[in-house]
C-alpha cells in the first residue's frame, strides 16, 4: 500500500540521517586518530579544511531533516503517526541541534 511506501521512504531516510550525523559528529575524532570517515576522503580530495567540508555536508543533513519533515506531513492521522512525528521533533531535529552544537558528543561521555 501507499501507506506501507511512505513508512518504508521514512525509514530508508533515517537511516541516511544516521549515516550522515555519524560521519559529521566523528569527523574530528576521526580525524585525530587516523580513522576512514568520507568526509575527510572529501576533505582532502577537495583541499578542504575540516571545518569548510562540515559547514558544505550540513547541506545534506539539513536536506534530510527537510525530505523526512515533508514526507511525515503525508501521514495519516492515527495509527504510527504520533510515535513517527516525536521521533522526526524529539529525535531527528533535537540531536541534529546538539551535534551541530557539540553538546551530543559530550553527552555520549566521548
């Protein structure tokens, strides 16, 4: 059903999500200790500093707390629709925040 392609499109999106707020939140450390991240691949195939290449990939992040905002609004009222809504607001949204502030790292205990 419809229904049933639109949860598995939210799905497949936090999961791209995850991908890309693990690269962007491991990129210094990552870094430091001489570990694979492809934004530092990135990085230095563009001649970018750490900081330029973070500042260019929240572009991507930002398109996918957006595509997840828009397909949510497709969901029907009921059902999963609450639970989904609270993981894209108290979820995706606040920890993108805290990573891009830095607070998410130092509540891991990193």
């Amino acid at each position: 059903s419809s229904l049933q392609q639109l949860l598995g499109n939210i799905a497949c999106e936090i999961g791209k999500w995850i991908y890309c707020m693990d690269f962007y939140d491991d990129l210094e450390q990552d870094k430091k200790k001489g570990q694979y991240n492809p934004l530092l691949v990135q990085a230095e195939k563009e001649a970018l500093s750490v900081k330029q290449v973070r500042a260019r990939f929240r572009k991507t992040i930002d398109h996918h707390v957006e595509e997840l905002q828009r397909m949510c609004a497709f969901l029907p009222y009921g059902g999963f629709q609450a639970i989904i809504l609270n993981v894209l607001h108290e979820g995706v949204v606040a920890v993108t925040a805290d990573v891009y502030s830095g607070h998410f790292r130092s509540h891991r205990g990193r």
